[in-house]
C-alpha cells in the first residue's frame, strides 16, 4: 500500500516505527497517524490507549482525540463561507459586527487580522486561568477579548492568538445568529463527511476519547488536582471553544486537508481555499495563511513554504503538501511542552523524506 500511494515503504515503515517506539516507551499513552498521497491512504492505525490504565480499550484509527489548536482552521473555514457569500468582508473592521471592540485602537483591526494573527490581541487572556478555575461561560471570554489590551497596532506585526479566532467566531454566530458548532456541523463538518468531528464534545462521550496528558508547563500549567477545569473536564471538553475545543479523529481532519488540496470541494471556492494556504501577512515577521500555518519551516524540519497545516498544544499536528499531495496527520495525547524531543514534527519530517 505504501509503495502504491507514493511512498518508499522501508522509509515510511520507519516513521511508523518512531510512533510505536514512542509508544511502547511511555513517553506516550495514545497516538493515532494517517498519511495519505493524492487521495490514497497508506498509514491509519492507532497506537496505545485511550487512558493511561493497562484495561483501558486501545485506541484504534478512529479513536476521537481532543485536538486543541487544529480547531482555529476549522473555525476559520466556517468563517470563510460567510466571506463567500458576502456576508462577512475581509477587510471590514471587525467592530462593523462587533460594536463593543472600540477604543485603544481596536477599530483599525480588520476581519483577515482576525484570521491571521495580526490584530494585536494575545494569544491568552491575562485572567485566563482565573476564569478556567471558575468554569467562566464562553461569553465572558468574548467580553474580555472585546476589551483587552492591544500586543501592539493592528497589522503591524504578528503574534500568535487564540484569541482573535475567538472574536472571528463571535463574528460568525452574530451574522448567522446560529451557534458556532450547529453552524460547523451544517457547512463544514457534515459536507466533509467528517462524521466524528464536533466543536466541543458534540454526541461524543468524554470517556469514549482519548484521555489527554496535562501540561506541567506552558501557559495553562495544571495537574490532577484542577479536576474541575483541566482538559480533561466536563468543562473544558463541552466549552466549545472555537480556538482549541475540537474533537476529531485523524481521518476526518485528513478529509478537511484533502478538500483543500482540492480546491475547497464542496465547501468552499477554489480561489478560497487558495487564499487560506497563502501568506496574508507580507511584510511583516511571519507569513500566516487565514488560519493555516504557512511558510518555510513552520509546520516541519525544512518544510516548504507552500505546505499548509497546524499543531495542537495536546499533542496534535497535521499538514498538507500541495505540490506532492501529500496528507499527514498525527494525534497523540502528550502535550507539546511535556515534549522536549519535538517528536511529532520528528515524525512529520520521516514521513515527507519517505515520499518517492
């Protein structure tokens, strides 16, 4: 199959050797990988378990894993089929749909700055862990966010922000007046045929998911003993939050690169899906697609500029590679800080040097 789909097999046999080792060791409780070439699967398999627990069920290739940051595309697409329909403008002022967003500059972010993590605010919230550890609702955050300080001038510069994609989302259900997740089910999540995919947990059952390991670092550090509001909480899992809230499998996020590998189909224009793997930010300190991660280097070891993707802080990455057709995806249940090897881009990068 691997020599089928475009692969040298030793090679490719090699990467999923990396994952099993990684695995057996420990290190990781739960992975699953898919890579695919122009359509063809040549890897989908689970690894582990679901839960760090000898009896636990095994995690097979459609096991559900709480995704984090792979959420902000999927976001962002739902997004984008407003902007084709007019609905929602690009280079509108985000405040034409969020009144509340004025002062401190606020009024000269624009709605791809949303997108592309230039409108100057932070990636988290300064009360963030304050309002996790009280199970804050989701709309305290978007009223936070509308008020926050700026990073610096809306399209100047480019630092990554959870919360930007939050305030796209709030664009989108305000235009819609529909529900960020409803609304993904209906446009996105369901034409993909990406049955087992929801933002939140959808018809999932938090303990039918793979358990995630907790960050001992990092922004949002937590043990055991945050049981109330770690990633692993009723909490977290039903918040639905649009920047790090999804669940999904590896073969339905490989559908959603597939489809933008091919042109959007069914879901969005080809000159659409074009424009969310292109740099927006030209010119400034870092090239970002509308909610793809782009350029040389950023998704993996030597990765061309044209390859598109994004990783997730639970241990999550997937891309795409437009000029060899190339599908990667990789789910695992260990936090990206709790990681010091750079596993996944590790595995990422065996299997763009096993492609024929």
């Amino acid at each position: 199959m691997a020599e089928q789909a475009g692969f040298v097999a030793e090679k490719l046999g090699l990467a999923c050797q990396m994952v099993d080792q990684e695995v057996a060791s420990g290190a990781v409780g739960a992975a699953a990988l898919l890579v695919a070439r122009n359509g063809m699967v040549a890897v989908e398999r689970g690894y582990g378990r679901l839960r760090r627990d000898p009896g636990a069920r095994a995690v097979a290739p459609e096991s559900v894993f709480l995704v984090a940051s792979i959420s902000k595309p999927v976001t962002v697409t739902g997004v984008m089929t407003l902007v084709e329909k007019g609905r929602v403008r690009l280079d509108d002022p985000a405040s034409k749909y969020l009144p509340e967003l004025k002062g401190d500059g606020r009024e000269k972010i624009l709605v791809r700055h949303l997108l592309s993590h230039a409108s100057g605010l932070p990636d988290m919230l300064p009360e963030n862990v304050e309002m996790r550890k009280r199970q804050a609702p989701l709309r305290e955050f978007v009223a936070k966010s509308m008020t926050t300080p700026l990073l610096f001038a809306p399209g100047t510069a480019v630092k990554y922000q959870s919360m930007g994609t939050l305030l796209a989302a709030e664009i989108l259900e305000r235009v819609t007046r529909e529900k960020l997740d409803a609304f993904l089910q209906r446009e996105v999540l369901g034409p993909l045929g990406m049955r087992r995919s929801a933002m939140g947990l959808g018809k999932n059952r938090i303990e039918d998911t793979v358990e995630v390991d907790l960050p001992k670092e990092g922004d949002v550090p937590q043990t055991e003993a945050d049981h109330s509001w770690h990633w692993n909480s009723p909490y977290w899992r039903g918040l639905r939050a649009p920047w790090g809230g999804m669940h999904t499998t590896v073969g339905d996020i490989a559908l959603l690169l597939q489809a933008m590998l091919e042109g959007g189909k069914p879901v969005l224009k080809p000159e659409t899906a074009l424009a969310m793997r292109t740099d927006q930010n030209r010119g400034l300190n870092q090239p970002w697609g509308l909610g793809w991660e782009v350029g040389a280097g950023a998704n993996y070891p030597g990765s061309a500029a044209e390859v598109f993707g994004h990783g997730g802080a639970t241990g999550t990455l997937c891309w795409a590679d437009p000029s060899r057709g190339i599908v990667f995806v990789l789910f695992t249940n260990r936090p990206g800080v709790n990681d010091k090897t750079e596993f996944r881009e590790r595995v990422a990068k065996a299997v763009s040097d096993a492609a024929a």
